[in-house]
C-alpha cells in the first residue's frame, strides 16, 4: 500500500530492490510496437475483492483495483515517493501541523464532472463517520479531531479538513506526521462523490454505471467471482499519458487454474505461482521475486464479546499457551519447505525494511528463534494446565482459499500435534468471508491473516492493535500498549518516538495475541510483452504507465 516524500524511511537498499523490481521495462516503446498491439493486461488479483469502496476496503486485492480507478491529492511512484496528483501544490506550515492544498482544476470523474475539494472533504468525514463503520476509520486519525469524530465526540464540523472553495482544501493535523504526503496515495484518502453514494448507499461500488471514479481507468462491468473490467477513463486529466484502452482482473484463487489459465495465454501476469513450479520458475527467469514490506501471520480471537466455546476462550485467553504454540512452530523448516519462494522466518511482528532516523532498521530484535523450541514450549504449555496436551480443546483454525494458504496450515497443523500433542482443525473460506470474520470476530479460534504496509514507518505495523482498532484482527486490548502508540503519534523528538514504538512491540510480542510466521515477498511471473507495469513495497500494482508491446 504507499507512503513517504520526506521521512527517509525506506531503507537506500531497499530501494535499489525496488527500482531493479519494476515488473517490466519502463523505456518508452516505439510508436509502431505499441499501436499494433492490443492495448489490454489481465492481472489476477488471486480473489474476488470484498469491496472497492475506498471507504471500506481493507484488502491488498480492493487496493490495488483502488489505486488504478481512484486519484488521491497524491500519488506515488515505484520507488514509493509521493508526487502531485489531484493536487498541483501545496503549502505546508513551519510546525508541519497545516496543510493548504491547491487542485488542478482540469481533474474530473469518470462521468465528466469536475473534481472539487469538497469531494475529498467528504469523503474523509465519511470515513472517519461513526455509522460507515470503517476499518481504516484510524487511518484519518492524524487529522484535527479525526478520533474524537469517530469516536462521536465532537461534529463532523470540528473536523480538520475543509473545502475553502473548489479547488483549496485547508487541513489541519493532531500533530507534525513526516509520511502525511504519501499517506495520501493510500485507499481511504481517496475522493468520493457524495451525489453517487447518497444515491446508491449500498450498491454505487458494484457496477459500471455507478462506480464512478476519477483516476486512469473506469469500471466497465464487476462479474462476481469471475472478473472485473475496468476501461481507460476518458476524462481522466493525464489520460495522455494512459496507453492501455483496458484492464482486466480475474479473481481464480486455485493456483492451477490460474497457472494453467497464465500459460495458455488467458492472463498475463500472476502472483504466487504454484509452490512446487516456484523454485523451477524462479531459475528458469519465468517468474521474479519483489520487495513487500509484510508480515504473515495468525491471530487468536481474544474479543471477550466473541461466542466461543468456554473451553477454547480459556486457553486462547492464557498468554502462555499463546506463546507455547508460537514456540512450537519451526518458522525456518515453514519457509524452507512449505513456501519455498526465498522469505524470511519472522521473528517480530515489524518486518525488515522499515528504517529509523537513524539509519539503522527498526527491527533490531528477535523475540524467538527460527526453529521450534519444544522444550520451552512444552513447559509453557504445561504451566497453563495442559501438561502432554492433556485437556487441551481442539481449536480451529480459519484461512481464506488457497493452495498456499493451505499447505501452510497443514504444515502448522502437523507441527502442533508433533511438538505440543495438540489438535487443531482446518476450515477453508473464501477471502470475503476470512476478511468479514477477523474484521468482526465471528472466527472460532485461530485465524490466517496478513499485512503489508499501507506506508513506510513502522506505525503502519503498530497502530493496528490498539483496542478497537479496525484491523486488530483478534481483539486484543492492553491499555499500556495504547497508551504508547498514542504518545508515539504525537511525539516530535524521532529518537523518543522511535524507542516508544520499540516498547509497544515489546508489549505486543510479550503478550502474543498473535503468531507472526513470515516476512512477506512476492513472486510474480508476467508476459514479456507487459511493460510499464509498477508495485510499491506495499504490494499495490499500478497499471498507469503500463502497455503491452509484441
């Protein structure tokens, strides 16, 4: 997902990774080459979006779809800085807390309207509105007023962020954020048109015809579980620049299908290939590996308002048989064995890449070792009540559709049985449903999730797991760690800021409401003809400089 102009926050390595891991080449392509070909791509987002509201996705799938039919005040290039976008200018004050953005008035919406400051106005209050129940409601935080908004303490008014006229937008901060500028590439700063959604409410992202946005492309048509189809937008205020006339999203999550489907020619670029072509594909140059900045992780349900079995709740409630069962998971044999595609074992729950002022990276601690330490873990266990696994419930563990996904648990299946004599059970879910079931606690247990970075700091890693937060995927609540993160976000002096997130994560890797297992990497094979296309370290793909060239 994006970020950063000005906090030196991606590592100088990282980015050399990242200019040498655009998907294909960026030189500009003969007149002749590219007007004889057909201007189309068919990515395969590996799931069929819950949604593409800009409001309400939380999903790396809805924000890549986001990213190409939407235009922030910013955007973002492939090595992750910001640059103008619907904004031309801007004026920042000496304490870095106002804002005064000045929009190009040649941007309009796919429809042909113009686009106004009002449109962005509203659609952060929107988002931040109690009742649109916004998992990234905390991500407007940094506003004036924003938490205390979403929490209904004071009026949408009190808000800072406000049209001065149509092309001025005037916003004001809690506090001085170094990454504010790239935050607003990312999903949920993102323009709504108040007419579309108080017309259509429930539906306006669904179809073609009401899906109205204002970046490169326009949504044709959304076939549910098949595609969506997306058209070069016609008004868009750089649709000079835009070669592609289309761009088409599949949504096969079996990755035989869409192996099969990319090799016969029906997509032309797709992520995660079947594991054990992987290291084949990988050799062969067939397939390239890509810097993302994420953790793979599980989470326990730890809401107390969650209806689960007393007996689970019980243990899954004692921290150390939490941390027993992330004891006994050999990480090292996981990636080695099980994924096969270069990652690393996580040892913490913020990944490489993430670098403080500094210079050095933030992570500079393993919590745990690599490999499974059983004898710890044991102990662990049968200091909580459960000595051999005895009386230990069977726990079930949720993942969303997919051959990785489900050698993953497989392998964490057979690890638990073999180092703690416990048992737990697998239940595979479409990705709507995983994504509705962690988001609202309704999970029986244990359950897959992932993040990668919305912005480069590690806030973007850390802010999620204050209590009621709407990505804290297991409910957890320590109000120490709250605290922390909240002084943390307003804190000017970087040493102190920085060390106070390092004890937040000493707070969050002690009480382990959740098993991080991996640091994320992405393996993509693509057609050679596909030029232009670019992904951010936050795994979004942008298809705006993208063509095809045969």
């Amino acid at each position: 997902m994006l970020k950063s102009k000005k906090s030196r926050i991606i590592a100088i390595a990282m980015s050399t990774l990242l200019v040498s891991s655009l998907l294909a080449g960026c030189g500009n392509a003969s007149k002749s080459n590219t007007k004889s070909a057909e201007q189309i791509i068919r990515y395969n987002l590996g799931a069929n979006p819950k949604t593409i509201d800009p409001g309400l996705n939380s999903s790396v799938e809805g924000g890549t779809v986001i990213a190409n039919a939407f235009e922030g005040l910013t955007d973002v290039d492939a090595n992750n800085k910001a640059y103008p976008g619907v904004a031309k200018s801007w004026d920042i004050s000496s304490d870095g807390k106002h804002y005064v953005f000045h929009l190009r008035k040649d941007a309009k919406w796919s429809d042909g309207k113009a686009v106004t400051a009002k449109d962005f106005e509203y659609a952060w209050k929107r988002a931040l509105a109690p009742e649109t129940a916004s998992d990234y409601a905390y991500q407007l935080y940094y506003l004036k007023n924003g938490e205390a908004y979403n929490g209904g303490k004071v009026s949408a008014d009190q808000v800072g962020v406000k049209a001065t006229d149509d092309y001025t937008l005037d916003v004001q901060l809690e506090s001085s954020t170094p990454y504010f500028l790239s935050l607003l590439a990312f999903q949920t700063y993102m323009p709504v048109r108040k007419d579309v959604v108080t017309a259509h409410p429930k539906d306006w992202a669904l179809n073609g015809s009401t899906y109205v946005s204002n970046g490169a492309f326009k949504m044709k048509n959304w076939k549910q579980k098949d595609k969506l189809e997306f058209v070069k937008n016609p008004y868009y205020w750089n649709k000079s620049q835009i070669k592609l006339d289309k761009l088409t999203y599949t949504v096969l999550d079996d990755a035989t299908s869409y192996m099969s489907a990319y090799q016969s020619g029906q997509i032309d670029i797709i992520d995660t290939p079947p594991t054990e072509q992987t290291p084949s594909l990988l050799k062969q140059g067939k397939a390239k590996t890509y810097v993302n900045i994420g953790t793979y992780y599980y989470s326990f349900n730890l809401d107390p308002k969650a209806k689960l079995d007393p007996a689970v709740a019980k243990a899954m409630n004692d921290a150390k048989v939490r941390k027993a069962i992330s004891l006994a998971i050999d990480r090292e044999a996981l990636v080695k064995s099980v994924t096969k595609s270069g990652q690393y074992p996580s040892t913490s729950f913020v990944p490489r890449g993430m670098v403080e002022s500094n210079g050095k990276d933030f992570k500079q601690k393993d919590y745990y070792s690599t490999k499974a330490d059983t004898t710890q873990a044991k102990k662990l266990l049968s200091e909580a009540g459960y000595t051999d696994g005895k009386g230990f419930p069977t726990i079930e563990l949720t993942y969303n559709t997919g051959d990785l996904h489900k050698s993953i648990a497989e392998a964490i299946q057979d690890m638990l049985k073999k180092n703690l004599n416990i048992n737990i059970t697998l239940r595979a879910v479409e990705r709507k449903v995983q994504l509705d079931e962690t988001t609202k606690h309704t999970y029986t247990g244990m359950a897959r999730n992932g993040w990668s970075a919305d912005y480069a700091d590690p806030m973007t890693f850390l802010d999620m797991w204050v209590t009621g937060s709407g990505n804290n995927t297991a409910g957890y609540s320590n109000k120490e760690y709250d605290t922390l993160i909240a002084q943390a976000k307003t804190e000017t002096n970087t040493t102190k800021r920085f060390d106070e997130m390092h004890r937040a994560e000493d707070i969050l890797m002690n009480d382990m409401p959740i098993v991080p297992l991996y640091e994320y990497n992405v393996v993509s094979a693509m057609k050679d003809y596909v030029k232009g296309v670019y992904r951010t370290p936050m795994d979004i793909l942008y298809f705006t400089k993208a063509y095809v060239q045969k």
